[in-house]
C-alpha cells in the first residue's frame, strides 16, 4: 500500500505541478474567455455567460485541453524507456492503477480549474446572479438561492467528462505510445 501511494504522489505531481497542468487550465480558460465576450449584454450575470459560453466549444475544453498534462506521460515514459523500470519496482496492476487515477484526476482538475478561473474573472465585471433560467438538472440550487453550489455542480458535471477523455487518451496511448 504504501508503494501505491507513493506512486500515486509521484503522479500527482507530474500531472498537477507542471507547465503542462498550467498551460491546460489557461487555456480552457482563455476558450471560454473569447466564446463569452460576445455574449455579455447589459443584462447578464456571470452565471449565465459562464455556463451557456462553453456550449460551442465543449469538445475543446472536455476533450482536448485537459488531456495535455497527465495523459501523454506514458507515451513519453515509453519512448525514455522508464515503464520496465517502474513496472519492476511496483507491479504491473500498481501502476497501471495509478496512470489511470492520475490521468483522470488531472483531466477533472485542468477543467474544473479552468471553469473555475474563467467564472473569477467574469465575477470582476458581473455579477454572479441575477435571474438566469434555466432547464438543466442542477436548477433546483439556482431555486434555493445556491448559485455557488450550482456553479461547482455544473462546473463538476463537465470536468468528469473530461476525466474520462483523459483516462481514454492514457489508454489509446498504451497502443499507439507516439506523444
């Protein structure tokens, strides 16, 4: 056990303590950024811009941009050689576990983070909730006057999207390891 977290801690931080995780979330913020300017009016909130901005660009930000810190780790550590050098030391299912719970938690983390960012910056000109509609599953928290809740609900809805494109990409790159 303590061998899996140690792996665990080792991917961790080169999935979220690298350019590559910086770069991620910047950009899934910047997307959302240049799809939102246009839609800001007199009367919008942030919540409204926030959620309705990544509706044009939801393949890039679920599943191309999370996908750049964690998921090409393997493909590079096949090309250096390293997978005979870690699977030795901690057995094939150990690792193979711990490329998988990393790749998913970088994947959730560079949208959400994102997410997250691009709602920060939108909070600085708007505000964060005026009266916005809308049909989805989480409104029932916009009717109790939870709007924060409903901004991490759906802002969490997306990102396990974009865990599950990151676990997608780690696994076609067991077969095609090619960064």
């Amino acid at each position: 056990m303590k061998l899996f977290i140690s792996l665990l801690h080792i991917g961790f931080r080169l999935a979220i303590f690298s350019w590559h995780f910086l770069l991620s979330f910047i950009s899934v913020t910047l997307v959302m950024l240049m799809t939102s300017l246009g839609m800001i009016g007199p009367q919008s909130d942030v919540l409204s811009v926030a959620i309705i901005s990544g509706s044009g660009n939801i393949p890039l930000i679920v599943g191309i941009l999370p996908l750049i810190p964690f998921a090409i780790t393997f493909a590079s550590e096949w090309e250096e050689r390293a997978v005979s050098f870690w699977i030795i030391r901690s057995g094939v299912r150990a690792y193979a576990i711990s490329k998988v719970m990393m790749s998913a938690c970088s994947g959730f983390l560079a949208t959400f983070t994102g997410i997250l960012l691009h709602t920060l910056l939108l909070w600085t000109q708007l505000p964060l909730y005026t009266n916005f509609q809308t049909g989805d599953a989480y409104a029932p928290l916009l009717d109790a006057e939870m709007p924060w809740l409903y901004l991490l609900s759906a802002a969490a809805h997306l990102s396990l999207s974009s865990a599950l494109f990151a676990v997608a990409a780690l696994w076609i790159s067991a077969y095609i390891p090619n960064k």
